[in-house]
C-alpha cells in the first residue's frame, strides 16, 4: 500500500468548514463539530490534518475532567505544567496564543483537535472549559465524534451557539473508492472491481483498506491482463476480499456479477 493520503469529501467537507471560520459573524464561534460513524476516517483525517499543520491533537479519555484536560494540552503544547489549576488555566491561554500566532506568521490555520469528544460532550464543567478556552484565546476547538455530540450540546446553548459549523461524516463515494485505489493501491484497479469494492464495503473506509490489501496480494501475484484498464472483477473471481461488518461472514469476489457475496 503506497504511504499516499488521499483526501475524500469527508475530508473537503471539513477543510471547508475550517475556511467559514473566517467568516464567522461573531469572534465566539469558534468551535466545529465532526461527527460520523466508526470507519468512516475522522481520525485519520483530523490527526493528519493536525500533524500537517502543526497543531494539537488531543484524545478524550472517559474520565477526563478539567484539570486532566489542561494537563494534557500543555503537555502537547510542549509547557511545563504550575502545580496550580488556575496558573495552568492561563500558561494554556498564552500557549495557544504563541501557537495562533506562529501558525499565522506562516500562513497556517491552528486549531485545538479533541478526538473521541463524545465522552466530554455532556460533561458541562470540561465543555465549558473548552469554550472558555476557544473564546479567551481565539482559537477554534474541533470536537471529533461519533454522534452524540450534537445531541449532548443541545442541553448547553451557551455551548451549542459557539459552534460555527457541523460537519458529518459519510461513507465513500464511487468517485472516492476509486481515487483512493488509484492513489494507494501497488496494482492498477479496474472501475468494475472499484465498484464492487464500495458495494460490499458500504463506503466504509476500514474496509476499503482490508479490500485493498486483498486486491494488492492478489495483483502482485498475478498481474492484470491490461494494465491499462487494471485488475478486474473477473480475474479476482472467487477471492476473498473482506469479511462482512455485520456478520463477520467472508465476502468474495464474484464470478456472476450480480452476486454480491
């Protein structure tokens, strides 16, 4: 599989997200919510996306309260911690500050990226830190979930009118599936099998990636009769591909191509 990150339009919807920041009608509304179900590359795409820009990448833990939130921010910001809750409160303050402003200097967007957001989403003491932070500082927070984040911020408004956009995730489209093998696949896919790779993997991309491996063992075996058009359908007949998300049944590669499985 080639080291390539493919950027879908899960990951344009978000960018785009990010871009209304700057066009937000109020300084405060500095938070975005990104949520989806499981496989659907949201931590792949926010920590990436992070990484690139040099900005800090957080995961929510269950029992995170206030203090251990700051604690870790800091430690990513790469600050020494003061013993006291509210002297960490304010070196995070500046250190986000520092970071905004260097970001900007070098014409990047710094955010603050909490990932599995749904554990602190109705705690109101840790969402209310967050917002605190994101409003004192100017620096937009994303919440990364995986649904019940908006649910959980309707029961806080003074939270919920912070949030300048949602954006939910959704599973691969045909255009995506087939970019993605194009992009990372060691052997040219053929539009017929890239096809039934997003039918059995409902868009899904865990499973787009278990298919690929499959797809790329098989090619590098046996090279596709026409390069030019890619390994197809027909010659991967028969081969398992991946297991069923449901019932963990193997899913194959048909010969009949109206067989699914």
């Amino acid at each position: 599989m080639k080291p390539v990150f493919v950027k879908t339009h899960n990951y344009h919807a978000f960018h785009a997200a990010l871009k209304s920041l700057n066009g937000r009608g109020a300084e405060e509304c500095q938070l975005v919510v990104v949520d989806g179900e499981p496989g659907l590359g949201k931590t792949t795409i926010l920590s990436r996306w992070a990484s690139e820009n040099g900005c800090i990448y957080l995961r929510a833990k269950t029992e995170w309260q206030s203090s251990w939130f700051i604690a870790e921010l800091l430690d990513e910001a790469r600050v020494t911690k003061p013993h006291r809750h509210e002297a960490r409160f304010k070196a995070a303050l500046q250190a986000l500050g520092e970071r905004a402003l260097l970001a900007e200097n070098s014409g990047r967007q710094f955010a603050v990226v909490i990932d599995e957001a749904d554990h602190i989403s109705g705690r109101q003491k840790v969402i209310e830190t967050v917002r605190d932070l994101a409003d004192l500082s100017g620096v937009p927070f994303v919440l990364v979930g995986m649904g019940k984040i908006r649910d959980n911020l309707t029961r806080f408004p003074q939270i919920a009118s912070r949030v300048s956009g949602y954006v939910r995730f959704s599973t691969a489209s045909q255009q995506d599936v087939e970019h993605f093998l194009s992009e990372k696949c060691e052997v040219p896919v053929a539009p017929c099998l890239a096809e039934f790779v997003r039918r059995c993997t409902g868009g899904y991309n865990r499973e787009i990636k278990e298919a690929l491996v499959a797809i790329e063992r098989f090619g590098l075996r046996n090279a596709p009769a026409d390069p030019d058009l890619g390994l197809t359908i027909r010659e991967m007949a028969g081969q398992h591909l991946i297991n069923d998300r449901k019932s963990g049944q193997p899913i194959r590669v048909p010969s009949n191509l109206g067989v699914v499985a």
